[in-house]
C-alpha cells in the first residue's frame, strides 16, 4: 500500500513515521520471513527520500527486527531453530512476570476488555487473516502487560514480538487456527479467580507452545 508523504514533513519526522509504520507491519507478520526489502522499494511505500528509508532501515536492524548481510541486502529475518527457542524462553521469563505483576490490577473492566479482544481474535480467524490474528492476539497481552506498570519489560517484551513477528505468520500457517488460543481461556480463568500459579502457568504455555512446534 502506497502511504503518501505529508507535505513539507521534516526529515527527523519522516524516518520516525516510516520507523514506526515499517516496524508495526513487521511486529503484526505483514512481511513473510526473509523477504527483502530495498530503499528505494521503502522511500515509495511511505513516499519519503533515500535518507529516511535509510535511517528507519538502520534502527530496525539494531532492534533485530530485520537482517543486513555484508553484502547490504537487508531482509526480515529468517530464524533458526535454535533462535527461535531462544526469544520462546525469553518470552516465558518476561511475560509471566508481567502477567504476575498485572493480575492485583486485573479489575472487571480489564477481564471484560480481555473477553471482548478475544472475540475479535475469532473474526480473524474466521477469516483466514493472519497479520490481523497477530495484531488481536498481542493486543490481549499487551492490554494484560499493561496493568503490569513495567514499561522497561514491556519494552523488552514488544522488541522480542518484533523480532518474531514474520516468524509468527509462518506459525499461524502451519496452526490451521479454527478459534483463539486455547490458553487465552485459562488466562480469563486465573485472572478471574486471582490464581497466580495458573496465570503463570496458562500465560508461559501461551506465549511457547506455538513457537516450540515451529523449531520441530
């Protein structure tokens, strides 16, 4: 999709913008596994010059979220098994702790918000949406994370789902998903009853399952 560019934007504000947008697409695996991409072919999504494709490119392959070879081909990354297992054991050490942390604030209104995300997770599985099953399914952990108040490990947490989020289209092929995660329901169901070892156990099975069967 083509995204014009604003009028007399200065550059700081266009690398941001393309920053921002190029690395929501990754995050959400709008871009497949190993897909190059070019400056040029970035300056024309997001109609901005060589410099700040340039820039956004630099910071996005600082934060992991694409790949540069020596050669200057840039990519987004295509993991091995082993990295893989890695950013699956990361995201079980980060987000159960978030999780554990969220649960004394998790009123109602956040049970309910939960519920309601959930849904939306089904309608885009209904239809065979998988950056939109992605982008549903981190909001519901981002909404959890959030009640955490752990910005420094929501940050960590958000650069891991960058780091996976063309390997998590992959994923979401290979699952054949018919509803939500199965594990979504037992997160509902610890925070509505305060368990904090079922929380854990229902948030750290969650965020690895799926990603162990990937480096199977």
């Amino acid at each position: 999709m083509l995204i014009q560019s604003k009028a007399n934007e200065p550059s700081g504000a266009a690398h941001d913008r393309v920053y921002r947008q190029l690395r929501t697409q990754i995050m959400h695996g709008e871009i497949a596994p190993g897909a190059a991409l070019t400056l040029r072919g970035i300056g024309k999504q997001f109609g901005v010059s060589m410099t700040p494709a340039r820039e956004a490119v630099r910071r996005l392959v600082a934060e992991g979220a694409l790949s540069m070879s020596s050669s200057g081909r840039v990519s987004t990354p295509e993991l091995s098994n082993e990295r893989i297992e890695e950013l699956a054991a990361v995201r079980s050490l980060l987000e159960t702790e978030l999780a554990t942390r969220a649960l004394p604030r998790a009123h109602m209104a956040l049970i309910d918000r939960l519920e309601t995300v959930n849904s939306t997770i089904s309608q885009m599985v209904s239809r065979q949406d998988a950056p939109g099953y992605i982008r549903t399914n981190l909001e519901f952990h981002r909404a959890l994370y959030l009640r955490a108040q752990a910005p420094a490990m929501l940050a960590l947490t958000e650069t891991v789902w960058l780091q996976l989020g063309p390997t998590m289209r992959a994923l979401y092929g290979r699952m054949r998903r018919t509803g939500p995660p199965y594990h979504h329901k037992l997160i509902l169901a610890a925070l509505r009853a305060g368990d904090e070892p079922g929380l854990r156990l229902a948030v750290r099975s969650d965020v690895t399952q799926g990603l162990r069967m990937l480096a199977t």
